[in-house]
C-alpha cells in the first residue's frame, strides 16, 4: 500500500497502535470514532500490506541484565562483495546485536549492540566482531546515558516528501 494511499484515519490508527500496541479493537475504534468491524478491516489491511509488520513488547534493558549498549561502527574490505555479504548474513544471527545499518561515512555498517557489562563486550568484541567476514576496521562508541530510546515514526511528515 502507496503512503499516498493512506488516509487520516489510517494515520491516526497507525499513531495509537505505535503508542500502544495492547489497545483492544474496540478501544482503537473508538479512539478513530469507527464502529469495530470497519476498523478491524482496516488493521487488517495495514497488516497485510506490510505496513504494520508485527507486535512487540518494549523491555527495559537494564531489568534484563543489559546494563552496556555500545554503537559499532565497522568497515568491511570492499573489495570482496561475497565477504561483505557474509557479514551481513552473520550479524544478523548475533543476539547482541539488536539493529544493523549499512551506512554512508567513515563505517559501512552501524551495529547497536547490548550486553550486559564492558567485560561481556570486550569479549563479543574480540570472540565474535573482530573474527567476522571482510572486517578490516571496528569503532565503538558507549552509551552514557539514553535520552530518547523508543521513538515513534513521524507519520505526519511522511506524505511531504
């Protein structure tokens, strides 16, 4: 489904469910002020489209365990595509590894990586990164402090492209 094929109450859906997911469908219907069944078709047709792609529960990284998050930048060895893509391939079979961006700039590839201490990264660093496919250079940069960690997509903005 085109953005441009979304309407206001698509819009408006879309932004509840972003803010919370657990809301029943008579709930999200009358928050959008349709009766149930019509919004339930329209759920479902945001889903089908890919647009909502799933449903999770956002957790709190320090009450798990995960005390470190660490932003890895790392370049890969341009030069063998076929190694470029067995990094890709093995870094998103890595658990720690909780979002992976090819970039522009100094890294080919932004990692978000969660682990619980310095001492557990120091040792997925030099275990697991550093042993992976093509890497010839790897940057790390440590949280300090989240100021905004779960944000919601700005729908919007999305149709004033």
């Amino acid at each position: 489904m085109p953005v441009g094929q979304l309407d206001a109450i698509d819009r408006r859906i879309l932004a509840l469910l972003q803010g919370d997911a657990r809301l029943t469908n008579v709930e999200l219907a009358e928050k959008v002020n349709l009766s149930p069944s019509p919004c339930l078709r329209r759920v479902r047709r945001l889903e089908a489209s890919g647009i909502i792609r799933g449903y999770h529960a956002e957790l709190d990284r320090r009450s798990v365990g995960l005390e470190l998050t660490v932003f890895v930048g790392i370049k890969v060895e341009r030069h063998h595509e076929e190694q470029a893509n067995a990094f890709r391939e093995a870094v998103v079979k890595l658990p720690e590894v909780v979002t992976a961006h090819l970039v522009s700039g100094e890294s080919d590839f932004l990692l978000q990586v969660v682990v619980p201490s310095l001492a557990a990264y120091e040792a997925f660093l030099t275990g697991t990164l550093l042993r992976l496919p093509g890497v010839s250079d790897i940057r790390s940069n440590f949280a300090i402090q989240p100021v905004k960690e779960y944000g919601t997509l700005p729908l919007d903005n999305s149709d004033k492209a």
